[in-house]
C-alpha cells in the first residue's frame, strides 16, 4: 500500500498554511491481512522528518480494513471490534490509540458488475503520543478523543474491500513540558480520506 495523494493543513490565528506532501507519496507499506480484516502494518516507509514533526502518516491503514463477523453479512447485521496499537513511529517515543468501531450492514449495491454490499463503520477514537522536541530539553505531549464516521463497500463473493470513505472530529490538547515549564494549547484536527481498489 502507498500513497497516491495527500493534502494536510494547520489553521492558526495567521492563517491556513498547508504542508507539502510530496515527498511522503508512493513510499511502500507492507501489511498482513488474515481472513479475519485484522490488518497489521509489517513495515512502514520512514517518513521526511519534515514531514513526520507535522503530521502522523505511518498508522493510517491500522484501522482502514474492517473485520468481518462469524455470520453472513445480512441487510442489518451488526457488530463491533477494538483495534489497538502501542507501537511509535519516529520521532516519537510513545504512541498509544483505540478505536472502538461500530459496524452495520446498510444495503446491497453492485460495483462494476460486482455484487456488494454497503456497510456503515462508526468509531470512537483516542490518541496519545510523546515526541521530544527538537534540540530542546521539552516533550510534547498529545492527547486526541473524538468520534468518525464513514463506510464501506465489501465485494461479498471476492471477499474484498473496494472502497472507504471517512470523516472525523477529534479535539483535545497539545502540552509542552520541560525546563520546569508546562504548556497546553487546544488541539482540534478534522480529516476525510476516500481509499478505491486500483483494479
């Protein structure tokens, strides 16, 4: 898996300033996926350190897949899952989030001939990382909590995932600490992705 666009950007009370990504596209992941839809990330690109001060790029696919229930996918079914990860990526030092998903199987579809089915994926989300800052005797700590909404449509006889689309609101705080001072600054941070099956 890669990359093929990206945009991020940060509001401040000087502005919109948007962060050039294109260094970070086309650099492989590699992934396990089981039958289950529980991914694991086996390895993950090693980010321009511009970028990865700015914006966390190596733990979006942890949560992309979905699971799959022990029945069939029925008009109705639901179910839940816990996906968790404790594993940072530089230059962090700690990392921890949970996403608790919420699924349920909203109607049949068909895609390009293929029969399918829509499936809506509600998560609560948590976040904590710790980066030391650079060349300072400071670590930022980060805390995010929020909710995300989306869904899914699963080719039921290939078994596939062909496409995700999400949106997300989460918010929280940002705290420098060090040197016997503490800062806190609000945090909130919105994104929407749109992943489709390159045939």
């Amino acid at each position: 898996a890669w990359y093929e666009q990206l945009t991020s950007s940060t509001t401040d009370p000087s502005g919109e300033h948007r962060l050039p990504l294109d260094s970070a596209l086309h650099l492989p992941f590699t992934l396990l996926l089981p039958p289950t839809g529980r991914v694991s990330t086996l390895s993950a690109p090693a980010f321009p350190m511009s970028i990865a001060r700015q914006t966390d790029l190596s733990h979006e696919f942890e949560d992309l897949f979905i699971s799959l229930p022990s029945s069939a996918l029925q008009l109705g079914r639901t179910w839940t899952d816990t996906v968790q990860n404790r594993t940072p990526s530089p230059p962090q030092d700690t990392y921890q989030s949970q996403h608790i998903r919420r699924f349920r199987v909203l109607r049949d579809t068909v895609v390009g001939g293929v029969s399918a089915v829509v499936i809506s994926v509600d998560q609560s989300i948590t976040l904590r990382s710790g980066t030391p800052m650079q060349n300072q005797p400071v670590t930022i700590t980060t805390d995010l909590s929020g909710q995300e909404q989306g869904t899914v449509i699963f080719a039921l006889r290939l078994g596939r995932l062909l496409s995700r689309a999400r949106r997300a609101h989460v918010e929280g705080q940002q705290v420098l600490q060090g040197q016997a001072r503490r800062l806190e600054v609000p945090l909130i941070y919105e994104y929407s992705s749109t992943f489709v099956l390159i045939p």
